[in-house]
C-alpha cells in the first residue's frame, strides 16, 4: 500500500513541475500535496511538522507572486483596474480547483446565436 501512495505523491509532484510551464495545472499546490502525502507516508520522520510549515509558507508566497504578476500583467496590457486586480485572483482560484472539468464543460454544445445584423 505504502508503494501505491509513493507512486501517487510522485505522480502529484511530476504534475505540479508540468504546472510550472502548463498554466491550466496548479503547480505549487501540487508540489504540496505530493510532499505532504510523502511525509505523510513516513509517518512524519524525516520530513516533520517545522519543514512543511516552511514549504507551505514558501508555497504561499509563491502563489500570491504568481497571482500578483498575473494581475499586474494584465495591468500593463491595458486591463482595467476590475479586471487586474479582482477577476484574476478569482479565475485563478477557481480554476485551481475545478481544473479537471474542462473538458467537460468544453464539450457541452453551444446553441448558434440568434442576432440578426448587418454584414
């Protein structure tokens, strides 16, 4: 069983470094996961309550600097102060959650639009 959950908290960490480059995976909350199922795993020996309150704590802080340089980002290209400051934060905090269901929700089917105008 301990192989099982070592092969899954690997699994975890190897998709969080995809997180790194792929923006619709949740990188550092991965990396997390997978560190703390390990320690875990090992009954907190080698990897005890102080180290993962650092690596939580170092997470965090990497999670605002990813939402602070989207917003700012999207600040310099001319987003509004809405958009930059609030819709970032909260699109990225709901993606980070619902990620899986992409798709899902992509592959539900559109109605065509009815608007009639010029050409």
């Amino acid at each position: 069983m301990d192989t099982l959950l070592y092969v899954i908290a690997a699994a975890s960490i190897i998709a969080g470094l995809a997180g790194a480059v792929v923006p619709a995976l949740p990188g550092i909350p991965l990396i997390f996961a997978g560190i703390w199922l390990v320690a875990g795993i090992d009954h907190y020996d080698h990897l005890g309550l102080w180290w993962l309150l650092g690596i939580a704590i170092v997470g965090a802080v990497g999670m605002i600097l990813d939402l602070l340089a989207g917003a700012l980002g999207a600040k310099r290209v001319g987003a509004s102060q809405p958009a930059s400051g609030v819709g970032r934060p909260i699109g990225r905090n709901d993606w980070s959650f619902f990620w899986l269901a992409r798709p899902t929700i992509r592959s539900i089917p559109r109605r065509p639009s009815r608007r009639v105008g010029r050409r």
